[in-house]
DNA sequence: AAATAAGTTAGCTATATGGCTAAGTATCTT
DNA sequence: AAGATACTTAGCCATATAGCTAACTTATTT
C-alpha cells in the first residue's frame, strides 16, 4: 500500500492549511502540481489519467502527487488497482483568505496615504 | 552595488506573474519571506529594520530579499547606504485571481466556496 | 494460468535552497 | 581621520527537491 498516498485518518480538512502556508505555497511551487490541481478543479481523475500529458515517469509524477497530499490540497483512495485523486477546496480557499488580507492591508495604507496626500496638498495650497 | 536587489531597468512587473505563478509561489512558500511581505505591506523598510525580528544571519536574509525581488513581489532601492524595500501589490493580486479563477472553477459551486473562504478567514482573525 | 495494467518501492544523481562565517566596500558619525 | 553602520561578496555545508531506471505487487483481462 502507498504508504503516502493514503489519505484515511490524516488531516481533519481544516487543521492543514490554517499555519501550514508553507506546504501550501510549496506545493504550488511547481509547475506540474499546479497543472494537476487545474485539471481537478473539473472533477477527481485517476494517477494515469492525471499521469498521461506529463512527460515524465510515473514515480516521480506520484512523488508530486504526494506532496500535493501531504500539504492537504488533495486526496485519494484506492479501488483495485486504481487510485482516484480529488482535490479538496479548503486550502484554496485558505490561501486566497491569507493573499485578500495581505492586499486589503496594503490597499488600506494606500488609501491613508491617499487621505495624508491630500490634505499635504491642500495644506500646500493654503 | 547589490548585483540582485537592483531594480531599476529591470520591472518587469506585469509579465512576471501572468506566466510565472511558479516564482511566485516558490517565494511565498518560505515563512521569513512570507513575513517580509506581512511587514511590507504596511509600508516600505530598510533592509535592516526587516531583518532585525528574524534570527538568521544578515547575508541569508539577503537571499531572502533576492528571490522576493527576482519573484517581482518587491523592488528596492538604495540611497546612501541603506537600500529601502517595498512591496508589488501586482504579483498578490495576480495569484489571488488565479486562485479564484480556480476556486470558482471546482464544481462550479462558487458561492459556497467563497462562504468557506470567508469563514476561514473570520477563524484566523479570531 | 498467463499477460497486461496500474501503481509502488528502492535506490541513484544532479541541482536548488537555506544557513553559516569571514572579509570587503561604501556611507555616515564623531 | 577613525570608527561605526549598513549592506555586499565570496565561499562552504547540509538537506531538500526533481528527475531517472529497475524491479516488485496486486488487480483485471484474455
């Protein structure tokens, strides 16, 4: 049995992404697991299936697959001889919520530092 | 003169992140340089000023800077012997639509998923 | 029962990454 | 002019990452 590619009892959804940014980001890092994720977006897929426009072999396309479990970003489960992959939405999620914090942040001081430009202006003018 | 951290001439701004969501992630995978951009995003600093919290040695730091500004997430640049940095609202903004476009993408169940992405974020706050 | 399909494990290689120290350069400050 | 500041360059080390081949284990098919 794929002693990584077991996603039974591990990570309770949530408790991955919430401090683990890192494995997340890790994990979009490359290329070839970001075009794995894009093409689970439309629906879970067997490794071959998923395997099949990369070329590359199979063991290390599955290593990428790994990490893209162990970060929480996707799961599988094995019926005969095939593992089906799912991607699983909340480490999205949970990134975009930290990437629209940074950016609201960087917007506000922009938005004050519009504000204090102003007035600099019109203190100028006066 | 700082062979890396120069940016003038250099910018390339928007056509970093359109195809390189790969550089991009790849420099938002490691946490020292996810609290760079945290700091950064409330204003510009000294190179100094941000590696003070961070308990690694100045020229490692420096690497940090180097990727982030190779990344196209932050410019810098010096007067007198301080190099001040600050960050590329552009490079977020581009990852986050991407994440969105993907989020909105899985199962087409939009709605939800943004109700997720916000509960997750009330949960940080919290 | 034999062959094929779909992973899986083991093990090797090369490059990238992150950390360090030591020493150098270019500004201020005194 | 001397010393302190603020980086900058050079170079070394350990681990991680991405890729490969070869051989193995279960299912399915034939």
């Amino acid at each position: 049995m794929a002693k990584y590619l077991d996603s039974r009892r591990r990570h309770p959804l949530l408790s991955h992404m919430t401090n683990n940014l890192d494995t997340f980001f890790g994990a979009m890092s490359d290329p070839t697991r970001r075009a794995v994720i894009e093409r689970l977006v439309s629906g879970p897929a067997a490794v071959s299936e998923l395997h099949a426009p990369h070329d590359i072999a199979l063991p290390t396309f599955m290593r990428h697959l790994m990490v893209l479990e162990e970060s929480g970003l996707v799961r599988s489960e094995k019926k005969g001889r095939v593992r089906t992959v799912h991607i699983e939405a909340a480490p999205l999620a949970a990134a975009e919520s930290w990437l629209q914090k940074q950016r609201a942040m960087w917007e506000g001081r922009l938005d004050r530092l519009s504000l204090l430009a102003e007035s600099i202006a019109k203190a100028e003018k006066g």
